[in-house]
C-alpha cells in the first residue's frame, strides 16, 4: 500500500474537492483562504545530521511551499511538535520562526507533547483573491517549473554541493503571487518528484502532459543522465509547476523553464515515452 491509493480511497469518503490541491480552500467574504497541513518525522523527513533549527526551518517551509502552490499569500501557521527530548523546542520554535518571517508569516501557535520519534505537524493558513488550482491546464498551455530541479535528491545521492537545497527548502511565495496575477492556469509544488507531481496533476485535469527531459533544468555539475533522473524522480525539491497559454510566458519576475506542453491525450510523456508515476512516496509494507 502506498501513500497515493490510500488518499484516493478517501475520495468517496470526503469528495474529490478534498483531495484536488495542495490547499484546502474555502471562500471568505470577498477572497479565499488557503490551508495546509504537513506531517513530518525524523527518520524520513530529516536526513542525519540537521539542526534543531533547521528542522524547524523545513517544517515551516514545506507547509508555506503548498500556500505559495496556490498563489496564495502565507498568513499564519501553527507547529505542532512531539518531542522525544524537551530540549529541543527552543530551537526547532526558532527555525521555524526564522522561516514565517522570512516570508511575512506569523508563527501564531501550535501544540506540544512527548513522542518516542521526533514529530512535526505544521498547519498554514493563506489568503488569494482567486486561488491557482492543479486543475485548469489547457491544451496549448506550456508546462514549466520555477528553478531548477533534482538537488535535494543529488544531495541524498552523496552531492555534498547541494546538502542547504535538501535541508534548508525556499518555498517561491512571490513565484506563486507572480504566476497567478501573470494568468498560470494550474499550478502545485512539486514535494514528491516531477513525475508524481505530472500525474497528480493528470488526475485532476481531462488533458495529459508531454515533457522533453533535455529541457528539463538539473543541478550543475552533476552528469546529464544522472540529473535528469534526479529531476524527474526525486523528491524533496519545492519549486513550482506550472501551466500557462505561451503568449502569458515568460512571466515577468519569475526565473523560470519551459519543459513540455499539455496535450490532448490523457497520459503523462517524457520524450515520447510513458512516464512512471515513481517519486518520492511513502510505502507500509503490511
Ligand atoms: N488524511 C487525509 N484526509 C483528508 N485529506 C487528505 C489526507 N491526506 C491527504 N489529504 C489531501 O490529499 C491531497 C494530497 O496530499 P499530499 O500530502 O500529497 O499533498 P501535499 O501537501 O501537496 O504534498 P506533501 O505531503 O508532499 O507536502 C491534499 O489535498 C491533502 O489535503
Ligand atoms: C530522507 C529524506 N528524503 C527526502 C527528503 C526531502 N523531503 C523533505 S519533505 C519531502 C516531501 C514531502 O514530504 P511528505 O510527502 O512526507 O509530506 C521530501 C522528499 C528528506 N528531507 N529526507
Ligand atoms: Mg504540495
Ligand atoms: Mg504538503
Ligand atoms: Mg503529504
């Protein structure tokens, strides 16, 4: 069992709307809020040797990442923290603190226990006058990322050069504001891989999407092959993916690639070959 059929198993149960985005959304007066909530562990989520503070850093960060996905402005978080020593709140509160303010957030509470494996739960609130979905691709539209891709898996594979991609994620809160005002159509982080995140875009859109690997941005200095697996397979990179009509691209303050197009056909293809939904996915074995 994986972690991507089991939430689809929710989807009788709650509804296709709870499953379809990075945040949740619900209209409030006259804009939408944003919300997300992000479980992370220990040992595997925060690879040997991280600080407390950076720990806290990436627990705030990925949750911000899934707000900036809906081009969404970060509000508020709450961290949740189970602790398996007590000494270590204060610096994983100020790494997390450090993080909300780097992006106008403000740390507005959270929770605390004892727990055998260190556990954090990171829960954000967001504002967008018109959140961008992971539906809404349309044929035409380019498919691009903000960034580059494949460091945070290079780092695990033993490329010291990109241990602060891996540890410390930059979530592209402006990126987001800037695609959506600059008419993105569809848009998520891509958490889970390249390739995972194509097909849980291709779950909630009738289209499908043709990427070309050589396009594809990866980490200087590490062997084509080799960065383009990267890309495409490994997780833990917060960048933005993205559709949008190519008359509206390049968007204006916003560093980003072309990779491919979205096509017709309902499927995901990397050089004319079907893409594997493989990435970074949690797994039980019973
Ligand atoms: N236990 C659950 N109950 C209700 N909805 C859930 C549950 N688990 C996941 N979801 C929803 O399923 C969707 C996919 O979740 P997922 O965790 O893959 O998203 P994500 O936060 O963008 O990814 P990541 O965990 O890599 O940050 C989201 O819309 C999420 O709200
Ligand atoms: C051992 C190790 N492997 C990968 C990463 C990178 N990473 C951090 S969060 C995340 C995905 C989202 O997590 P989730 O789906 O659990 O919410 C990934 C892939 C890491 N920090 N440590
Ligand atoms: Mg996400
Ligand atoms: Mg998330
Ligand atoms: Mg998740």
């Amino acid at each position: 069992m994986d972690e991507r059929s089991l939430i689809r198993s929710l989807v009788p149960v709650l509804g296709a709307a709870a499953t379809a985005d990075d945040c949740a959304t619900i209209q409030h007066g006259g804009e939408w809020l944003v919300l997300s909530t992000d479980m992370l562990h220990e040992t595997t989520d925060f690879p040997a040797g991280m600080t407390d503070r950076e720990i806290g850093w990436m627990a705030a960060a990925v949750t911000i990442s899934d707000i900036a996905a809906m081009g969404a402005r970060p509000v508020a978080l709450l961290l949740a923290t189970g602790l398996d020593r007590p000494e270590r709140l204060a610096g994983i509160t100020a790494g997390a603190l450090e993080c909300c303010r780097a992006y106008g957030c403000d740390l507005a509470g959270g929770d605390t226990d004892a727990h055998t494996e260190l556990t954090i739960v990171s829960t954000g609130l967001g504002t967008a006058l018109r959140p961008v979905r992971r539906s809404g691709a349309g044929i035409g539209d380019l498919i691009c990322v903000t960034g580059y891709l494949g460091g945070a898996q290079a780092a695990l594979s033993g490329y010291d050069q990109f241990w602060e991609r891996l540890i410390a994620p930059e979530p592209r809160v402006a990126a987001g504001l800037a695609l959506n005002a600059g008419g993105a159509t569809a848009m998520m982080d891509v958490s889970d891989g390249l390739a995972m995140s194509l097909h849980d875009m291709l779950g909630v859109n009738d289209c499908g999407f043709t990427v070309e690997t050589v396009r594809l941005p990866i980490p200087d200095g590490v062997p084509a092959e080799e960065g383009r697996d990267f890309a495409l397979f490994g997780g833990g990179d917060f960048e933005l993916l993205f559709t949008v009509p190519p008359e509206r691209f390049p968007v204006a303050g916003v560093e980003a690639t072309a990779i491919g197009r979205v096509v017709a056909e309902h499927g995901v293809w990397a050089d004319g070959a079907s893409l594997p939904a493989r990435g970074y996915v949690h797994t039980w074995t019973k």
